[in-house]
C-alpha cells in the first residue's frame, strides 16, 4: 500500500505532535492491566486530563513505576498525564488493546471503576 502526502499529513495530524525523553534517558516502561489499587492514581490522571476515567479492563502505561497513562480494551477511552510525554506510550496501549481485542481470548484481569467519570456528582 502506497500513502499519499495528503494521507501522511492527515495521520499526522491525527496522531498530535510527538513528545520524546530526554535523549539518554534510562526510563523503564511497563504495560500491564489495571488492578483496583490502581484506581485513586487513574482517577488523579482522568482529572489532570479533564477527561472521564477509563473503566472495565484497564491498560496502564507506567514510566519508571508511575502511571502515565491508562486506556479501557473496552472502548478504547484514554487519559495521560499532560505534563508528561504520553503520545507514544497511549499509541502503544492502543496497539496492545487492539492485539487483545483480536485474539478473542478471555482475559482473566481485574476491572477496575474509577470514581471520575459517569457516576460522579456535577457539583459537590
């Protein structure tokens, strides 16, 4: 398959600019699935990103132990930490959340339900 300029802009644009680590950086990355301990620290991400919280089966993207990200296999909804480069790391959960998608398997993980998102008061 052959991209076109115009198609190659246009996924650019999609995708958002690309945020790196420091050149040399030695940072450890994890993927893994979200537990209920994980629930406080999605919720901290879904309010810096002033975005609901992924819920159900939960991917988290972690940065040298710390969450940066988090996205649901279910739907496919993300958060990350805006004062952190997380493009690339939400583009590798979304990859991950798709393979787990296409094998069908059942995955026997915890789910998890973060307070921020559909069931929190508007106000109070």
């Amino acid at each position: 398959m052959v991209m076109t300029t115009s198609a190659i802009t246009f996924l650019r644009r999609l995708a958002g600019p690309v945020q790196t680590l420091p050149a040399g950086s030695d940072a450890d990355l994890t993927l893994r699935f979200a537990g209920p301990a994980d629930e406080d620290e999605i919720d901290r991400l879904a309010q810096l990103d002033s975005r609901r919280a992924p819920r159900g089966l939960v991917l988290v993207g972690e940065v040298d132990g710390a969450i940066w990200a988090a996205l649901s296999v279910d739907d496919a909804h993300a958060v990350s930490d805006p004062f952190h480069p997380t493009g690339e790391l939400v583009a590798l959960l979304l990859e991950r959340a798709r393979q787990l998608r296409r094998s069908r398997k059942v995955v026997d993980a915890p789910r998890v339900w973060p307070a921020t998102g559909y069931d929190r008061p508007a106000f109070g």
